[in-house]
C-alpha cells in the first residue's frame, strides 16, 4: 500500500506542523513557538516519513489485500508506541545533542501531555489514511469484479464459440454418422453426452465459479466424445474423490483439454494420455507430449485467456512443460 507520496507527504507535513504548534502552545511550552516553527516542520516531516514508512512495512509483512482486519487492528495498535517512540527520538536529538540539555534533566522534564498529544493527533491521522485507503480499496474491489465480469463474458463467448465452431461440430456429427450404421447403441450414447456438452456450456454463460465436480463430469463427457473418435488414440484418468464445496471458473478443464486435443498427434501407436487430479487445493491437469507442426501461436493464445481469468480471481495458474509433458495447476475455491 503506497501511502504517501512526495506531495502528499509534503501536504500532510504542514499539516502536522500547524497541528505541533498548536499542540505546543496548548502544552504551554517556555520557549517561544513562533521561533521554532523550523523545528516544527522538521518533526513534522519525520513524523510523516516514519509513518508512511510504517505502514508500508505492516502492508508487505500482513498484506491489506488479503488480512485486512488483522492489518487494520496492527495497524492501529502500532501506531501509538512507535509515535511516541519518534517524538521521543526526536526531542532527545534536538534538547540533548542540539541545545545542550543532560540526559538525566531531559528524562527528568518529559512532559506526559506532550506525548498525549502526538499519540491522539497519530491516529487521528492514522484513522483518516485508514479509512481513505479502505474507500480506494473498495472502488478497487468494485472495479476488479466488473473486470472479471467482462473478462468472463469474453471467455465464455469465446468458449462458447469454439464449441459451436462448425469444425468441432463437422467432426462430432461425421463420427455420429459412422456409428449410426456401425453401432446404433453406441450412436445413441454419443448423441447425448454431445447434448450434455452442448447444454453444459449454455448452463454456465452467467456464473464466474462452478462446483468442480460439475466440471469433472463435464470433463468426462467431452473426454468420452473425443474417445469414441480417437478410440485407442486417447487414454485418460480423473480424480475419484472430489470436495462438493470446492469451485473453479467454469469451462477451464475444457479449454485446457481441447488445447491438448488440438496441438498433439493422436494415434493408437503414440496415444494421448491426459490426466485430471485434484490435489492440494489445485486440479492438476496433465498430458504427455507429441506435438504437431511447431505452431504454439494458437496454443498460448487459450492459455494467455485462462491465466488473464485467474489473475482476475487473486490466484495465478502455473504452467509448466519440459520435454515429455505439459502440465496446468489451476487454483480452486472455496
């Protein structure tokens, strides 16, 4: 969280200096405050280092984004010993190094209302950066789900499309027509797991997340319509148990096993074998290698649109490939 910048900084320093003043005089201070109003801006301007300082640490060790109760109790609790520990730094630079004063006379004439002060005028501006930050943060969080709003529509449009595309639909209704005459049983079967697929991709055009185990099943239908025209060509696996509870963004197994389907040969002597797991809060999803014409172009295009969905979602995917597989690890949720 970037807190204050230098214009900022600068604005809330003569702020605070106004305010240190006005606490000087009201503390009833024996020097004259008018001629010290140079030492006012310089406290005020450690004061407000110290603090942006602070606050950028608590946001990179707790992260607002994601404990933002835990951040915001820390952040309010801290900021009481450690402006009271830099107005006392800074009173013992200036009244012992700089005027002069024993550490003994200086320990001796500190002055509770003093620290009282700077304590509540701390959170006092503590509080306004807090509840300014939490406005920007909901403006942020409304924005991101209107992004992945969008970002969804254009995915699931563009799902939708590649499973209407008249391609995909060529081949399916080619190997339907073979088996009508072949084996009527087995034509019957393949016509309404194409119907659940076809339905299935309607069903989810509105949702951002669905059970994983509507996907998996989805998964097996589309798997079981590529196996009835690859045959020996294709081998698979999916996971046996499965959390009701957990979700993922709808259509994310297909477009992974649709990219496996489109960049591999497929043959009974060389077979595909994709593998589903679910482990660890991920599903994992897996297949050996043995690639087309070197035309990736297409490929990342399908991938680049899956990580851009997660991202939206706080959760990157990772992808990894080496020589004999590829593999994608997608997030779930709960």
């Amino acid at each position: 969280m970037k807190i204050m910048k230098a214009k900022k900084i600068l604005i809330t320093t003569l702020i605070a200096a106004s305010l240190i003043f006005i606490i000087n005089l009201i503390a009833g201070a024996s020097y004259a405050v008018w001629k010290n109003l140079p030492y006012f801006f310089i406290y005020s301007l450690v004061f407000s280092l110290g603090n942006m300082l602070y606050f950028n640490m608590i946001d990179n060790f707790l992260n607002w984004d994601k404990n933002p109760e835990k951040t915001l109790f820390i952040s309010i609790l801290g900021v009481i010993p450690v402006n009271a520990f830099i107005y006392f730094l800074l009173n013992l630079f200036f009244k012992v190094f700089i005027f002069g004063q024993s550490f003994q006379y200086f320990i001796q004439h500190i002055n509770p209302l003093e620290y009282t002060m700077v304590v509540l005028f701390a959170l006092v501006i503590a509080l306004f950066i807090i509840t300014k930050y939490s406005f920007k943060k909901i403006r942020e969080t409304q924005l991101k789900a209107e992004q992945l709003k969008t970002q969804n529509e254009r995915i699931k449009f563009e799902s939708l499309k590649a499973q209407l595309d008249p391609h995909f639909l060529f081949n399916n209704l080619n190997v339907l027509a073979s088996l009508i005459g072949e084996n009527p049983e087995k034509a019957e079967e393949f016509t309404l797991k194409l119907s659940d697929i076809y339905q299935y991709v309607l069903a989810q055009k509105d949702k951002n997340l669905v059970p994983l185990k509507d996907e998996i099943t989805f998964a097996e239908n589309y798997l079981d319509l590529l196996k009835m025209r690859f045959e020996d060509g294709l081998h698979y696996s999916l996971p046996k148990q499965i959390d009701p509870d957990v979700q993922i963004p709808p259509l994310s197994l297909q477009l992974l096993l649709e990219n496996a389907i489109k960049h591999n040969k497929i043959s009974a002597e060389n077979p595909l074998k994709i593998t589903i797991s679910n482990e660890s809060g991920q599903v994992i999803v897996k297949n050996n290698l043995n690639l087309k014409e070197p035309n990736s172009k297409s490929y990342k295009i399908g991938l680049k649109n899956l990580e851009e969905r997660y991202k939206l979602l706080n959760s990157p995917i990772e992808i990894t490939q080496n020589k004999n597989s590829f593999s994608v690890k997608l997030p779930t949720f709960k």
